[in-house]
C-alpha cells in the first residue's frame, strides 16, 4: 500500500515562519515536521510515498529528493495553487492506487505515536479513520465513533480526526479535478454507512500554530536527551 503527506498548504497560521520555508520543512526535535513522518511511515512498512505541494514546493523536492536518504520512494504531485485536502488526493490518484486501491494519508502538520502499521482496511467500508480525544483548542470534535466502530457525523461524545486514514480510490469516483475539501465526502460516506474509525489515545498534536511548533520541539529535544 502506498501513502500520501498532504504538504501543499500554505501554513498562513504559522507566519512569519512560513514566509520562506514551507510549513513541513519547519522543525522540531532536530528534523523537519515531514522526515518525522516519512521515518515512521517507513518503520511501517510504508515504502512508495506520494507528497503533494504548492507553496514553495520546490524546497520540499530539494531537501526530500526521491527519498533514497530515507529509505523511500517519493513522487511528487504538483499543483499550481492548493486544491484543498480532497483535491491534492483526486490529482494525486494516478500516483496512489494499486491493484486494492487502498492507500493511507497523512496531514503533514501534525505529530503523533499511532503505529501506522497496524492500520488495515476495514472489510465493510471505503474509509478507515483514526481519532483522538479533543485537544484544547478543538473541544467540540468532528466525527462521533459508534459502539460497532462505524463513524457517523453526529453523535455524542465527538472525537477529533488525526488527519491520519486509511481511504479507498472508490470514495472520488467521478469527482472532476478542482479545489474541494475532503470532510463532505466523509460525510456523505458516513450517512452511506461506509466509514469505519480507530479511537487512538497515544500521543497527537496538531501542529497549527509557532507556539505548538514550540512546544513539540522542546518536548521532542527533552526526549532526545541522554
């Protein structure tokens, strides 16, 4: 199975840093916010990877190559102006899907502990996503996850979405090239019953701001301290 970093995202939130560095080369413990996830994709299993970009792309490809530092096969899928989470997939799925059309994806401004190797596709659905508890900044949650492990959009209590799934091509059949955010096509996929969810209780960050950027990478470096 292949996986794709959604890196193409302008990181408005994280200026100034943004303004000549894209957000997933920023670092934290020692390396940039996408090594992080390209080293625990490849501890995975996870060996032919898709990165998608836009805004300064062309130091991503500079710093990342095709991924023989890391163990890796990377391909890039280019785009012009971000197409938003969904989009960057559908340009994407020529570079993705094999003979399962299974594939897994990846925010590229988050951290976590999730074992991305025990994530398999569900057998009675076309979408596998993994949750969190609600951090601080994000109370009220996204998606509810069911006693019989589906998702549904409503529902108490609501859990947040890690930015981490594992999804089926089938799940954009016949959706037309363009910008298009990935949350309404869960949805739909949802109410069809065809969304299954993992409830992680590890470690998770969304990296959004300078301040949680900061704050990771202290805890990062105290961790990495004899």
């Amino acid at each position: 199975m292949k996986a794709m970093i959604l890196a193409a995202g302008k990181g408005e939130r994280m200026r100034p840093l943004t303004l000549t560095t894209p957000k997933p080369l920023l670092q934290a413990g020692g390396a940039p916010l996408i090594v992080h996830h390209i080293r625990k994709l490849r501890a995975a299993g996870f060996q032919e990877l898709v990165i998608n970009h836009a805004w300064l792309g062309e130091q991503i490809e500079q710093a990342l190559g095709n991924g023989d530092a890391y163990g890796v096969t990377i391909a890039y899928s280019r785009e012009g102006a971000p197409l938003e989470t969904a989009g960057g997939i559908v340009q994407a799925l020529p570079l993705l899907t094999g003979n399962s059309g299974w594939f897994a994806v990846i925010n590229g401004d988050i951290w976590h502990d999730v074992d991305l190797s025990t994530l398999t596709p569900p057998t009675n659905g076309k979408a596998l996503l993994v949750l969190t508890d609600n951090p601080p900044h994000h109370p009220e949650g996204d998606f509810a996850l069911q006693a019989d492990g589906m998702v549904a959009s409503d529902g108490h209590p609501k859990l947040t979405f890690t930015g981490i799934s594992l999804l089926h091509r089938s799940l954009f059949e016949g959706l037309a090239p363009g910008a298009r955010k990935l949350a309404p096509i869960l949805r739909e996929a949802m109410a069809r019953g065809e969304v299954c969810g993992r409830h992680h209780r590890g470690q998770w960050m969304d990296i959004g701001t300078p301040e949680r950027l900061a704050e990771l990478d202290r805890q990062l470096t105290e961790t990495q301290q004899p």
